[in-house]
C-alpha cells in the first residue's frame, strides 16, 4: 500500500506554491496525499520563519501535531519552509519530534527525503537555497477556482527589518515562457483567477532581462482564454511605472486593485528601513495611479514601531493613511528578526509598538467602514466562494477582494449557484467591512 502523506504550509502564499510543488512531486512518486491528519503516516509541515510569531505558530504546529505518533497512524513529521532553512540544526538539538529537516534548497528531493526519513537514515538535509526548484506540476492547496502564480523567488531589496533575503537568497526571475505555460495549464484546469506573487513582483525579469518586466509578463497573461482575473500582490511602489500603471488600465482582466506595501511615509524612516520614497513621492504616485485607474482598490501594509519611529513621525503616518484613505491597509507592529540591520538598533518598548498599532487600526476601521458604505447600489461582478448556512446568504469576492487577507460579498440569488461561478451583484449594506447584497441581471 502507498505511504498516505499529510501536509500542513503555514505563512504566506509564495510557500504554499512551494509546497504544492512537493505534493505533486509526492503525489507522481506514487504516495497518496491524504487531508486528514488523523490519516497521515508522514505530515510535512512547511514552516514559515518571518516574525517571531510565525515561528512560534511553526512549532505550535509541529508539537500539535506529534500527538498522533501516539494517537494515530503518524510515524514521521518533516519540516520543510523557512523556519527549517533558518534554524535547521537548532530545530533537530532542541525539538526531537522533528523526524526530518529540509532546508530550501532539497526540496526537489522530498521523494528520497521521505525515503531515508522513514528508514531513519538522515535527518538534515542541506543544499544551496538556490536548488530550491520554481516550477513543476502542484496540488493545488485552495478551492479551484484561483491559483498563486509565483514568478520569482528571493529579494534583492534587502530592507532592514527583513530576513527573507538571508532565508531564500537572492531574487530568481523565472523565464517568461515557464511562467505563462504553467498560467495555462492551471487555466485548463479550471483556474479562473491568476493571483500574481513574489517577494517584490514589481521587480521581475531584472536579474534575467536587464529590465523590469512585470507589465510584459502581464500583456501575455491576459491573453490566455478562461482565465478572468489578473490579481497583482507585492508591488513595490519605487517600481510601479508609468508602463505598469497602463497595463494594468488597459487590460480588462487584470482587476482593478494593486497590493503596494509602503511600510511607512516618512522619508527618514524609510531610509532607516533602506527603503526609497518618502510622503510626497508617495502622495504624487498614488494621485497618478488613482487619475489613471479611476476605480482602482490600493492595498498597502504599514509597519508601527520602528526603531527610528517617533511620535512625530507616527502621527506623520497617521495623517498620510487618513488622507489617503486606502481601501484596503494591514498594519504590523514592529518586531525585530536576528541577523537584520535594524535589530542592532535602539529598540522601543514593545507596548508601544503594539499601542501603536492599534491606534492606526482603528482609524483604518473607520476609513473602510466608510468605503464599504459609499458602495451601495454599485454592481459588481462577485467569485462565489459558498453558501452560508446560518445568515442563509451565498458569499464570494469581488474585484476589490484578495484571497484570504481581504472582505466578502454576501448576497442572495435568484437559483442555486456553483463555487468559482460569477454573479452580477447590485450591492445594498454592509456587514460590518463586508458587503451585502442581491443577484441582479
């Protein structure tokens, strides 16, 4: 009988692509995949190592799930993910119930992983980060309907802050040609949704092109048929071009809504964090974007509680997102990750960073409440996602949505409806930051 192999990916969307690489290679190895933990005699579990609470929730998972060697069918838990890149001997001298550690760069080698795992050959597997593979066949992890495109791995941005640049090395485009081939195979798989990803998508084909070639790969996306919607994450706003700012306005499948995170407006905070720009810079490209792409959804994620952040400068912030008024904004307090520049600084109190955070949160709650109401008696095109048994309303995304880190549209339908389907909705209150409504012709 083939090995029944689990799988639990932590962290963001660029690793769980990762990890549906490793299923597919598992899954064409002969190893049956299984969804029940309670089932699995190998679980994988593709760890995240960002933030200290990442890594926290990494090892909460590992010794949740080491129960069931006692419990279950569980013979063996392999980590695989940042966590076991960065801290690969420190996990197999300090956590026992890792049975396996695979760094990045093995992780085309999970078939002979799990092999010398389970015959408990080897425990640590090590290999350049850049053997890390960036195509092959996926299980896809999500509902069918969307899929991650990942298109490069890496950064080269190398911020302060951030330790991905010493987790996965440095940015690897992947060829234009692979990228838009998989995109096609995922469309006649009944992908509707391509969801853009990399570390900075913005900078894409820079290492392999000589240039930026974000909008390129974009123009050849769109003329791929059955997929609907283009979604665009990560895009650094020093590199949002006037030639990227057309693409996305002219190409009727690339939704209407860019993820820019900015981290902060203050120009001297931003040179501390080795980032570009400052609040004009800033306030002129977002007036350009918006002029250009009348309805366009900005995403941004801002960080609180940097060490070079004072008073002033967080009300400097403060005032910026209130002027702004992005639809769609996260907010991180500030924690700092060993091996980075900034974790050598003078650190605030970790009140006031959280208390920061929560001040500029609120705020934004109002700024959303106040977006999401001026919707009202707009129609809009609506993935349906389900149907909610308890307020008896189907529920999906539209363009203003992301995947898991944005709002829902709930409404009601004249029939019975079909996940990954499009519906017209005419939009008529809130749920609190969501939308309700009703199907309309």
């Amino acid at each position: 009988m083939a090995i029944k192999i689990g799988m639990a990916s932590l962290g963001c969307p660029k690793n769980q692509v990762d990890a549906e690489i490793m299923l597919a290679t598992l899954e064409n190895a002969g190893y049956e995949l299984v969804a029940d933990e309670n089932e699995a005699e190998v679980i994988i579990v593709n760890t995240c190592g960002f933030i200290e609470s990442a890594k926290q929730e990494s090892i909460d998972t590992i010794l949740d799930l080491a129960s069931l060697k006692d419990e279950g069918n569980l013979k063996k838990i392999i980590v695989t993910g940042c966590l076991a890149q960065r801290y690969s001997n420190d996990l197999a001298e300090n956590i026992p119930e890792c049975d396996g550690i695979v760094c990045l760069g093995k992780n085309g080698d999970i078939v002979d992983v799990i092999q010398k795992v389970l015959a408990d050959e080897q425990k640590v597997f090590e290999a350049p980060v850049c053997d890390m593979p960036l195509d092959g066949d996926r299980v896809l992890c999500n509902e069918p309907y969307f899929a991650y495109l990942k298109i490069s791995e890496g950064c080269n941005n190398r911020c302060t802050y951030c330790a991905i640049p010493g987790i996965r090395g440095e940015m690897r485009s992947r060829p234009m040609e692979e990228i838009v081939a998989e995109a096609k195979v995922l469309a006649n798989r009944g992908v509707k949704e391509l969801v853009v990803v990399a570390q900075d998508t913005t900078r894409y084909g820079e290492d392999i092109y000589g240039a930026l070639m974000l909008p390129e790969l974009l123009q050849k996306l769109c003329e791929i048929e059955n997929i609907k919607w283009i979604r665009i994450l990560y895009a650094y706003p020093n590199r949002i071009t006037d030639k990227l700012i057309e693409v996305i306005r002219d190409n009727e499948k690339i939704v209407k809504y860019l993820d820019m995170p900015i981290q902060h407006c203050n120009g001297d905070v931003l040179k501390s964090m080795n980032r570009p720009g400052n609040k004009e810079e800033l306030t002129t490209l977002i007036k350009k974007i918006r002029k250009e792409i009348p309805d366009i959804v900005l995403r941004s994620t801002v960080m609180v509680g940097f060490p070079t952040e004072g008073e002033k400068e967080f009300e400097e912030l403060c005032e910026f997102v209130k002027d702004i008024r992005f639809e769609r904004l996260g907010c991180f307090a500030y924690s700092p990750e060993e091996d980075t520049p900034a974790a050598e600084m003078e650190q605030l109190d970790e009140e006031i960073c959280i208390n920061r955070q929560e001040i500029l949160m609120s705020q934004q709650t109002l700024i959303a409440e106040s977006i999401a109401e001026e919707m009202s008696g707009k129609r809009l095109d609506v993935l349906v996602e389900g149907y909610d048994t308890y307020i008896k309303h189907f529920y999906g995304r539209c363009y203003m949505d992301a995947p898991d880190v944005d709002c829902k549209v709930f409404f009601t339908a004249k029939g019975k409806k079909q996940v990954g389907e499009f519906v017209k909705v005419e939009i008529t209150d809130t749920l609190d930051l969501d939308l309700l409504g009703k199907e309309c012709d």
